[in-house]
C-alpha cells in the first residue's frame, strides 16, 4: 500500500481554475541535518517551529507532514489541521485526500471525516470530481467523490483519472475512453493512450502514435515512437530512440530536435525531461530552463517540483531556485 499511495502523489491532476500556489503558502524546506521545514518561499525563513522527517507542499491549504511514522495533515499556521494521524496519505485534491489507516485506504474531507468507502478497495485516484478504485481482485472503476457512491462499476482491468471530462479504461489488453456517466466514447481498440490535452489524446496503434480527438476521430496519423498529451497547443514526440521533437494540434511538426532520453507533458508551462540520466526543465519551444541535474524529478504543480539529488529530496520553483540547506 504504501508504494501504490506515493506513486498516485506524482499523477497530474487537474485543479480548479484558480488556487493558490504553492508559494504563496510556507514551503518545505530541506535542512542541513536531513528534516524538513516549512520556510517563507520569497526568504526561505522558517514560517512556524517545527521538523518533520518528511513534508509535501500545500495543496489545497492543507499540507502532508509525517514525524516518525505517523503523518498528519497541517495547516498554514503549523497548526494540525484535524486530530487524526495515519501510516500514508496524499495530499489533498480539492476538499478530498486518501489516508491509510486501521489497514485500509480511506477517502476524507478537509474535517476528516471518511467518505463511506468500500471494504475491497485498495487504490484511489482523485481527478475531476472522480476517484479511481481497484479492488482485491484488481477490476477498476470510478467513485463521486463527493458522496462515495459508486459511477462506474468496478469492471476494468485497468483505469486513469478522468482528463477533460474522459477516462481511459482498459478492457481485453485494449485502451479506450469513458465519460462520467461510464458511457463509451471511445472504443477499447488501441494499444495504448495518453490522457485527453485540449481535446486530443495520444494513441498507440501497431507500435506507433498518434492522436486522436474526443469522438474518436484520427487527427494525426501513428507515425511517432511516443508522444506526451497536448498543452499549449502543442505535443512532444519521439521521432527516433534518443531524439525528440515538437508538433502541433495539426501534427506539424517544428525543426526543433531535442536530444533527450523522455520528455514529460508540459504541466505549467514547463516539462520535465532526462539527458545523460539527468532531469531537467524546458518550456513549449523545447529551451532549456533547468539544467539536468537530478536523478529524479516531478512534474510542476502549484509552481513547484519535487527533485532528487544524490540522497536528498527536495522542492525547487521555476526559477530552479533549490529549496535545501546547500
């Protein structure tokens, strides 16, 4: 349980049209004997006492903290924000978070009170109003989470968080879309698919990709090894193993090669990519913002990225301004 909480921390979600970011709350901040402060992100002067073996930023107002192997959850003040403490968590998604507590994963709200939840379910995924859920046998499918009630009967062999309103779900090794009502948009016939990106999601056909839009429709042929989900108008793809280059909406692409190991989506304007097993940052013209230096790299959310260097892990903005004790 604890690998499936930490690896839905790092999905891309998608957050209502106006939250506050991440520094205009305190900041985690490394310290020179490995703990974690929350600091003023234009100083980086702790905001309130306190360390913590491990800290997450705020989202939503709240932020995940955890001494000793109990976590918590901390308001802005420092203050917790609710009397519980759980082995896992993540961080809030609007007015929801998943806990794991009393050996079982649990939705609540910003009071801590727990959304009714089924006994079977063993992951949850929290994007657009939806939660993805897998059960003991591992079928998928969909829960409100306003109301715990079921959407989507939990039937498929594999589900993503809803993007622009689509889910992709996998049924007899194939990919296609639903709405939320469980509706099928798109038919379960591709190898593979990325997330829906201003009306158009990558396709897998045959080994190749290419994209299509939210009836169905192939817009831009399979011709690419890869391709990230579309931001900004355009779309990052794999032309050939180790170079990378950059279309638009139309599948025309620029003649900007770029000679990367992957490339993330863009999320906020930049994307997280790996050169000589390094990540750094670009923007949508593919220019280098962040240099390479780390071993490992989120994505951008709320203005900050979660970075690992040598044995440390820490936050950076997009200035690439490091949020540790150097």
């Amino acid at each position: 349980m604890t690998t499936i909480l930490r690896s839905v921390s790092l999905v891309a979600l998608l957050f209502p049209a106006r939250m506050a970011l991440a520094q205009d709350y305190p900041v985690p901040y490394l310290t020179g004997d490995g703990k974690y402060q929350y600091v003023d992100a234009a100083t980086m002067q702790p905001v309130f006492s306190g360390t913590f073996d491990m800290a997450q930023p705020f989202r939503s107002g709240i932020a995940l903290a955890e001494v000793q192997g109990h976590h918590r959850y901390l308001l802005p003040s420092g203050q917790q924000a609710m009397n519980i403490t759980f082995a896992e968590g993540n961080s809030f998604r609007g007015d929801r978070a998943v806990i794991y507590r009393d050996g079982a994963s649990q939705l609540i709200n910003k009071q801590g009170k727990t959304i009714p939840p089924n006994e079977n379910i063993q992951e949850w995924t929290i994007a657009e109003g939806r939660a993805v859920v897998v059960n003991k046998a591992g079928k998928a499918g969909y829960i409100d989470v306003e109301s715990g009630l079921q959407t989507v009967p939990v039937i498929y062999e594999a589900a993503r968080a809803y993007s622009e309103g689509l889910a992709a779900i996998r049924q007899n090794n194939k990919w296609g879309f639903i709405d939320k009502s469980g509706r099928n948009v798109v038919p379960a016939i591709y190898d593979d698919v990325t997330a829906f990106g201003e009306g158009l999601a990558g396709v897998r056909v045959n080994n190749k990709w290419g994209a299509i839009d939210m009836n169905g429709r192939m817009v831009i042929s399979p011709r690419f090894e890869k391709i990230t989900s579309f931001a900004s108008g355009h779309a990052f793809v794999q032309i050939t193993n180790g170079s990378w280059g950059i279309i638009d909406r139309n599948g025309n692409a620029s003649n900007v090669r770029l000679p990367f190991q992957t490339i993330y989506p863009l999320s906020e304007g930049l994307s997280g990519f790996m050169h000589d097993n390094l990540w750094g940052f670009v923007d949508a013209n593919g220019k280098i913002i962040i240099q390479p230096a780390y071993i490992r790299a989120s994505s951008f959310v709320d203005g900050i990225a979660m970075v690992i260097k040598g044995n440390q892990r820490f936050y950076i903005d997009k200035q690439g301004r490091e949020f540790r004790n150097k």
